[in-house]
C-alpha cells in the first residue's frame, strides 16, 4: 500500500491526476524522421495576428506560406517577444486554441528534464540541455540565429541572451524593424551563408522576421501610421521574400522541416487596447503550421 505521507517527484507525477486531457490525436510529424535527417528552419514571423494571417490566406494573398496547408489557430506562449521565445526554445511552441491539459499540446521537442514524465511523447524529440538548440547541437546540428527585433541585435546585454543560446548569431542594422527590406536583407544573408556550407552538415536556423512588428506603415502606400492594414501589408511582402528563402534553401541545401509561426499578436485600438505585452485575445491568439519543404 503507498504512502499517502511520502512526497512524490514531479516527473513521477502522472499528468491525468490534474485534469482529463482531450481525447489524443495521432502527431502530425514524425521528429525521428526529422531530426539527424534534414535541416529544421524556425521562421517566427513576430508579431504577426492570427486573424489577419487568416484573412490573407482565404484571400490566396499569401501564396508561398498557403500552399503549405492552412494556419492552425494556437495560443501564443507569452505576450511579448522576451517570455515567448524563453518558451519557444524550450520546446513550448504554440499549442492548439481548444488545449485544456497541458497534455493536450503536440511536442515536437520534449525537454526531458523538466517534470512532464520520462518517457516522450509519440512523434517527439527528446532533447537535454536547457534549450532545443542545445539539444540538437548535442546530435551534430548546427545552430544558427538570423535576429530581428532588439531582443536579438546582440546591442544590449537583454539583446545578448537569446542570440547567446546559438552556436553561430547574425544582427547587422540592415535586418532591423525600421527598414523597409528588413526581410529581403536577411533572406540574402542567408542564402549566401547556406551556399557556402556542407550539404551533409544539418542546420538548425531560427530566423527572427520582424517586418510585421512596428512600424510597418510603409507597407502600404501612402499610409503615414501603422495600422491593422499595414500589418496585412506587411505579411504579404514576408510571404514574397520566404518564397526566395524557400526556393534558394531546396536548391542548395535539399529541402528543410520548416516550423513557421508567430510569439504574438498585436493591437490596433480594439476594446481601447495597443501595441502588446497584455493579455488580450488578439494578442494571445497567434497562428501557427509546420511542413515540409
């Protein structure tokens, strides 16, 4: 008979005790025939709306990303860049909008450490380390971050954490929120980085799009501030320059498991709310779909 005194591991606790997960869903990849495979590109289109990303695609505006199948309504990891991204590189990608358990997310990446059980989940990468990044650098990846938004411009000690959990990180002023070819910049970058690498090295590249952060007025001409239409405009100028990234990573590097989303979303004056960095539907609400290339 157990003892109902004797403290119990986190890791030992069964997670069905806290509350009934949904009814299971088969995983949607296969992480083993992934990782050690081909090349992982994660594409976090910051600040991105789910709805709008919604509305483009019904609209076939977004033609590189729709072909791709349609965007998964996710809950956002945090409200802004800084607690999404902690999130994100450890595995906690955003998880479908009906999730009442935290058993009812797919893991892609299972931290194996961290009191979610030993045993991964079917279609998952276990990892150790305190990142994904480390993990996979573990089994011969090489790591790489293309920055964005100043979390990552490595400019300011904040700057500096993110790109530090990479082998290799990239900022230059040319990729920043404020310049109009910010995505064309990096998406150049990046193909003469990759022509230059060994077809049989794996790499494992986060890249940080910020054009649709602020200020992306510049978008949609003639506008003079940023608004939910600048933000449309600005998804649609990214999709243009991901097709490049697209087409430039297959013929040189063979195709890539490409996981593409947002960290959160962003206000325009709904229910008297801006920017982000609060709890709000539009914020918390961000879309999400993996696939291959």
């Amino acid at each position: 008979m157990s003892n109902p005194n004797q403290e119990t591991a986190a890791d030992e606790v069964p997670l069905r005790l806290f509350a009934p997960p949904l009814e299971k869903e088969a995983p949607t990849v296969d992480m083993a025939q992934v990782v050690g495979v081909t090349d992982i590109l994660f594409l976090c289109l910051d600040t991105l709306r789910y709805d709008v990303a919604a509305q483009e695609e019904a609209a076939g505006r977004t033609p590189v990303l729709g072909q791709y199948g349609p965007w998964e309504k996710c809950q956002a990891p945090g409200n802004f860049t800084w607690p999404s991204h902690h999130a994100m590189f450890a595995g906690f990608l955003p998880c479908r909008c009906n999730a009442k358990h935290v058993a009812d997310r797919e893991l892609l990446f299972f931290p194996s450490s961290i009191g979610l059980g030993k045993k991964a989940p079917k279609g998952a990468y276990s990892f150790s380390g305190s990142t994904i990044m480390e993990g996979l650098a573990k089994d011969g990846y090489d790591t790489w971050c293309v920055g964005g938004v100043s979390f990552f411009d490595k400019r300011s000690d904040l700057g500096k954490v993110f790109p530090s959990y990479f082998q290799k990180s990239y900022w230059n002023p040319s990729f920043a929120c404020p310049v109009k070819d910010s995505t064309k910049n990096q998406v150049d970058f990046l193909l003469r980085k990759a022509a230059k690498e060994p077809p049989e090295k794996k790499i494992f590249l986060y890249l940080n799009v910020d054009a649709i952060h602020y200020p992306n007025y510049f978008y949609l001409e003639g506008a003079s501030q940023d608004t939910i239409e600048s933000h449309a405009a600005a998804l649609r100028y990214v999709d243009g320059e991901l097709g490049r990234l697209f087409a430039g990573w297959k013929s040189q590097r063979g195709g890539a498991f490409v996981i593409c989303c947002s960290d959160h979303g962003t206000c325009y004056g709904e229910d008297g709310c801006h920017f982000h960095g609060i709890n709000h539907p539009l914020v918390n609400t961000v879309p999400y779909k993996h696939f291959f290339l």
